[in-house]
C-alpha cells in the first residue's frame, strides 16, 4: 500500500536517469514503449545500469527525498 504524505511529492520513474542525462536512458526515451529497441535498451538497464546505487542514493539526498516505511508490517 502506498500513502502519500500531504506536502510531499514522490519519486517519478526514471526521474534520477532523466536528471543525469543517462544515455541509455536518452535512447530509451527516443523509442516507442513496448517495442522490441525499447526492451532491448531497458534490459541493458536492469542488468547492467552504467549508475551504482550510491550514486543514486546521493542524488536522492541532493533533491531533498527520503526514504520511509511503517514502524510495523505485518507481523513484526
């Protein structure tokens, strides 16, 4: 379940590629979705991104996000 927090924005897709100017990601957007160039370039995404999460992690930072979660789920 996703709450959205009132006075918050949540992170788009492929926001952080688009910011970077990720050329994967610029191939990607040139492309119809769903058609075979454009799966081909998104596996090259999910398999071997040009970013590390660290990388990520600090872009996130740098734009004022945040990660958070519920004190309990489920169970726990």
């Amino acid at each position: 379940m996703i709450v959205s927090i009132k006075g918050f924005i949540e992170y788009r897709r492929r926001e952080y590629c688009n910011d970077i100017g990720c050329p994967v990601q610029i191939m990607m957007n040139k492309k119809d979705q769903d058609t075979e160039d454009y799966n081909d370039l998104r596996e090259i995404c999910k398999e071997n991104c040009l970013h590390t999460t660290y990388e990520f992690h600090h872009w996130l930072i740098g734009k004022g996000y945040f990660l958070v979660r519920p004190e309990k789920i489920g169970g726990n």
